[in-house]
C-alpha cells in the first residue's frame, strides 16, 4: 500500500502515475488485484496492490515500478510517498 499526497495541481497526473503503475503488472500471475483509490476525506490518494506472496511482490513490484521510474514524485507529492508492506496476520 502507498499512500500519497499530491500538491492540487499534480494530482491527475500522479493518478495517471499510479494507473501506470498497475498496468504494468494487471494480469500478470501473482497478483490478486491492483487498485487506484481516493480518499473521500482528504487529499490523499491510496495505492493498494495484493499479491498471493511475497516472492510474488518482489518479482513483479520491479516491472510497476519501471514503468513509472522517470515520473517526477518528489515534485508532484507535498510529502513523501508512504509505503507500507503489509501482511495478514
């Protein structure tokens, strides 16, 4: 999961991002699902992408993270992208 903040006027773009992002993996064995989300109450938007292991993360989060590598974050995002690798428990 990633959290993101972008400044109002990088926000399309940084959908766009993130749209990137989960093209590049959809329908690749491993994944469950991939979602671009908004949070209703505030600026946020939420990247949150299921995998059926973790070895299955670290083969394709490379091949996301390609396709958006050239994407300028640090101007778009008025903090830094908060990542989070979560596991069930």
């Amino acid at each position: 999961m990633s959290i993101h903040h972008p400044h109002p006027e990088h926000r399309e773009a940084l959908i766009g991002s993130m749209h990137r992002y989960g093209a590049a993996i959809r329908g690749e064995r491993g994944l469950v699902s991939i979602h671009t989300l908004a949070d209703a109450d505030s600026d946020r938007l939420v990247g949150l992408a299921i995998f059926d292991s973790e070895e299955d993360f670290r083969r394709l989060a490379p091949l996301a993270r390609a396709a958006v590598a050239e994407d300028p974050f640090e101007r778009w995002e008025s903090v830094p992208i908060d990542g989070l690798a979560l596991t069930e428990v």
